[in-house]
C-alpha cells in the first residue's frame, strides 16, 4: 500500500455540499470526508482557497493550515482534519460549527441570552485563548465574530487567518484592520503580541454583555481610538456584568500591557466562577 499521511486528504475524499459562509479569499462549505483511518464518512467544514487566489494569498492559506494544525486539540478551537493540496482548489478541512458565529448568536437573540450562558461563552473563549497563549499562537483577530459555537453551542475560536506564533509586525492597511479591537500599543509600537489579544478579548467580553453591539457606540474608529489614547478612555460593561467581570476586563484593558494578567490567569478565575453557579455533572 502506497503510504499516506493523514494529515493530506484527496480531494475525492471529500463531498463538498452547501455553501455556509465567505471569507476575504474563498468559501466556506459544508461538507463530508471520509475519514482516512475509520473509512467513516464525518461532518466537516471546508475553506477553499479560489484558483486565482495571488501566490500571497496561497501561501497565507498554508499558513493558516499550519497554525490550525499546532493548535490542534483543545475543546475551545476549531479543529482541523487535515488539508487537500494535490489538486486545485485547495481546501482545508476542519471540524463544524453549526450554530454559527457567536455574533450572529448574540444579534439574533439580543436580550434573551442568560447571564449564565454569558458567563459560559466568557469562560470558554479565555479557555481557548488560554490554550493559543500555552502555544505562543498570536491570534490578531480576537472577536465576537470569529468565535464560532458547535452543536452544544460551546465556544470554538475560528479563523487563523491571520494568526503567527511571533510577535509581528503591523503588515495591513490601517483601514483594513479591526480598529475598534486593536490594543493602543499596537499602533504606537507597530506589533501584535499575546497581550494585545488579552485587550482584544476584553473587547470580546465587551459585546457578549452588549448582546452583539458594535463596540464604542456611538463612535467612528478615529474618534474611539483618539479617546482611548488620550483620554484613557475605557468602555463601561452594561449593569448586567458582574463586579468580578467587570474587573478581569478592566486588567485586560490596562494601558501596560505588562500589566494585563495572562488568559490563563483569567481562564482559571472564570472556570472557578461559572462552575460554581453551574456545577459540571460529576466527573
Ligand atoms: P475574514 O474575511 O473574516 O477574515 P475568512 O476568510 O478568514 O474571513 P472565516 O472567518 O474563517 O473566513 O470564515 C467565514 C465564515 O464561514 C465564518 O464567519 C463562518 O460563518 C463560516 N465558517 C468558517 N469556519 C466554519 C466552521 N468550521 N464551521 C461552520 N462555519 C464556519
């Protein structure tokens, strides 16, 4: 038998069916693989990468493959199956999320989502992060609409995209980046690191208590960042988030980023909050 790596699928291995969403350079489907160890057939999302996509554009798709597949194997990030690169389009293929993102979630059912859901999603997402944070994975686009949720409606945090296990350099038009989430030190410093995704989080806990507002309302990118930046000026949660949540977003919005505690720090913390308000069946 001709060896394989399991970690490359055939394109014929995979049953591409509905499309369920649409990224900056392909699609996503929803889809069948037939899994290369059991022969049984799974449900799975597929990302392709578009023919004419640019050689930077493929190459950001490797990329991405790649920090999905060392990031592999937490109960809060997408997991990815494997990839299909031996003909064209190329595909990755990864776990699904049927419910969809947590932002349409938030949006759709504004003003009925429990505040012990809330406390479920906030938890889940630091989880996850926690995880990203163990392996150095720096994220860049920690927010409400890239955290997808599963069958359960469990957190999975999503689209790699962007995401590099270095400090990095700004490398994006200004007007394309996610203003609202981007930590003051990145524009001063021109680099993302593990702390400016614990800002971006913050933001994140922002608009699940917001029910999936945009954050600073009222306010365009400019005049947000020129508040925060000169006037230190930090967003209120609603009245609804509690003193404790309140608190661990205030770290992560310090100015320092020195200062703001590590996503494991706040996983723990918020692990030990929820479960006490919903404790886990016995192990
Ligand atoms: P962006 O332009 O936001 O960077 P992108 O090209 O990185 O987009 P994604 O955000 O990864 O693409 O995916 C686009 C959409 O496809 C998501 O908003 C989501 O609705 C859907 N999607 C992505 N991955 C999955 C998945 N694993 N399961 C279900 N739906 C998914």
């Amino acid at each position: 038998p001709v060896f394989r790596s399991t970690w490359i699928l055939r394109h014929e291995d995979v049953i591409i069916n509905k499309k369920i969403g649409s990224g900056a350079f392909g699609e996503v489907f929803l889809a069948r693989m037939v899994d290369p160890t059991s022969e049984y057939l799974l449900d799975c999302a597929v990302k392709t990468m578009k023919q004419e996509a640019s050689t930077d554009a493929k190459l950001r798709f490797h990329k991405e493959a790649r920090m999905m597949r060392k990031n592999y194997k937490h109960n809060h990030v997408v997991m990815i199956f494997g990839v299909a690169t031996l003909n064209s389009p190329l595909l990755i293929v990864m776990e699904l999320c049927p419910n969809g993102s947590l932002i349409s979630y938030l949006r759709k059912n504004k003003g009925k989502v429990s505040l012990l859901e809330k406390l479920r999603f906030i938890y889940e997402t630091a989880s996850g992060l926690s995880h990203l944070e163990k392996m150095n994975c720096v994220h860049r686009d920690v927010a409400a609409r890239n955290c997808l949720l599963s069958a359960k409606n469990a957190i999975k945090i999503s689209d790699f995209g962007l995401a590099d296990d270095r400090r990095l350099v700004i490398d994006t038009f200004l007007d394309k980046l996610p203003i609202k989430w981007l930590a003051p030190e990145i524009m001063q410093e021109k680099m993302y690191s593990l702390k400016s995704d614990i800002w971006a989080y913050g933001i994140t806990v922002w608009e699940i208590f917001a029910d999936g507002d945009e954050p600073y309302p009222g306010l365009s990118n400019v005049q947000a960042r020129a508040k925060i930046v000169a006037q230190d000026y930090r967003m209120k949660l609603p009245a609804e988030a509690p003193p404790e949540i309140v608190q661990i977003v205030e770290t992560c919005w310090d100015k320092n980023p020195d200062k703001r505690k590590t996503m494991t720090v706040h996983s723990n913390a918020l692990q030990i909050y929820y479960e006490a308000r919903a404790p886990p069946p016995f192990p």
